[in-house]
C-alpha cells in the first residue's frame, strides 16, 4: 500500500517533497483525513509554493467541507506565488459554497484566464451544443477575454 511504503521512507528522508505528496494523497483518499493533513502541512512549511501540495490539500479541506481553512490555505498559496487555475479554481468553490459569489465568481474568472480555452471544451461543450432540427452542429462559441 503506497500510505506504507510512504511513511517507510519518510522515516529516512522526512523533507522529501515526492514521498510527503504521495503519502498525503494517499491518507486522503483512504479517508484517513486527520493524517493526510499533518503530512500536508509538514510539507507545506518545507515548500510552501509546492502546486501539488497546496492544491491536493486544498481539495482535500473542500471534500471535508472545511471551506474557511480551505480559503486560508488558498490564499496563503497564492500570496507565496501559487497561481495556478486549481488553486484559484479551488478558492472560487471554496467562496462558492459559503454563499460569498462575488469573491467565487471573481477567483472562478481568474482561473478561467489561466486555462488554456481548448482545456475546456468539455465544459463548455455540453452548455453550448444545440442541435438544429436533425443536423448535430454546435452553437457559434466566442471566448471572453
């Protein structure tokens, strides 16, 4: 089990930046949720500008519904540099689901200007797509700038 060969290793090499993501995302998804966190903020005071890092436990504090400690740590991400679409995404659904819309809809906004537009297509494709009478052609779709 990756959790266990994980903290094997940590034993030996405990500011690993490879061995302290996988074994975080590892308690994570194993729901062993108090864990992972420890781990994650090991790491993240050894690298705090780590994208999968900052971003794996910002997903993680969203699953557990910890929407303020997952503003804190976005945030604190973002001001150490991290500016990635996750993270800024993860700070729009944080915001979102505290009923704050116009700060969700600000950070969904910037992360969207960080997305690569064809990266979406599958979002979008869903939204737009209309079919006319029996042919199956989209919607004209135009991108905001």
């Amino acid at each position: 089990m990756v959790e266990d060969e994980t903290d094997e290793l940590l034993q030996d090499d405990k500011k690993n930046l490879i061995l302290l993501t996988l074994n975080a995302s590892a308690c994570a998804n194993l729901n062993k949720y108090q864990k992972a966190e420890k781990v994650f903020q090991i790491g993240l005071s050894n690298y705090p500008k780590s994208e999968d890092l900052n971003n794996n436990y910002l997903n993680l504090l969203i699953k557990k519904n910890d929407f303020e400690k997952a503003i804190e740590i976005a945030e604190k991400a973002v001001n150490a540099g991290v500016t990635n679409s996750n993270i800024l995404n993860g700070l729009g659904l944080a915001y979102s689901n505290l009923n704050k819309i116009d700060n969700a809809i600000e950070y969904f906004k910037k992360s969207l200007k960080l997305t690569h537009p064809i990266s979406m297509l599958h979002i979008i494709w869903p939204i737009v797509y209309e079919p006319k009478s029996n042919s199956k052609r989209p919607k004209n779709i135009t991108m905001m700038h």
